[in-house]
C-alpha cells in the first residue's frame, strides 16, 4: 500500500450536478508508483471501485463519520 495519497473530495462536483468521473480519472491517470488516491463521495461508488478494480487498483473503503464514504485507490507495484 502506498504511503501518500492524493485526495478528491468529488461531493461539490455532484451537489452541483456535475458526473465527477472525468476528475477522478485525471488524477488516476497522473498517480505514480508509490501513490494512492483518495475519493471521498457522499455515497458508496461501486461502479468506480468496480471500474477502477478492473484496471488493477486495489481500494479500501471506510465510512466516515459524517456519513461520507473514503475509497482509497492503489496498484500494487
């Protein structure tokens, strides 16, 4: 597991009624080996863990206390 994670809160982009997806995969797209990203939604994002999973990231979910979801995202190199 990475020691340093990136962090998008993406809850702005969907209380705005914007699809956060395309943020999230340009920082995806810039982590590097030793690096990890954590999204941070208001719901639990299965299709992106279930995206992401099938592109070889591992991911840890945790539910936070203000009722927030944290999936952090990492491949193992």
């Amino acid at each position: 597991m990475p020691t340093t994670f990136k962090k998008l809160d993406v809850r702005p982009l969907i209380a705005k009624g914007i699809e956060p997806f395309s943020a999230i995969r340009a920082k995806i797209d810039l982590i590097k080996e030793g690096e990890g990203l954590i999204v941070i939604a208001p719901f639990l994002p299965w299709p992106l863990i279930e995206k992401l999973g099938s592109e070889g990231f591992r991911s840890r979910v945790q539910h936070q206390p203000d009722g927030a979801w944290a999936v952090n995202f990492w491949r193992d190199e």
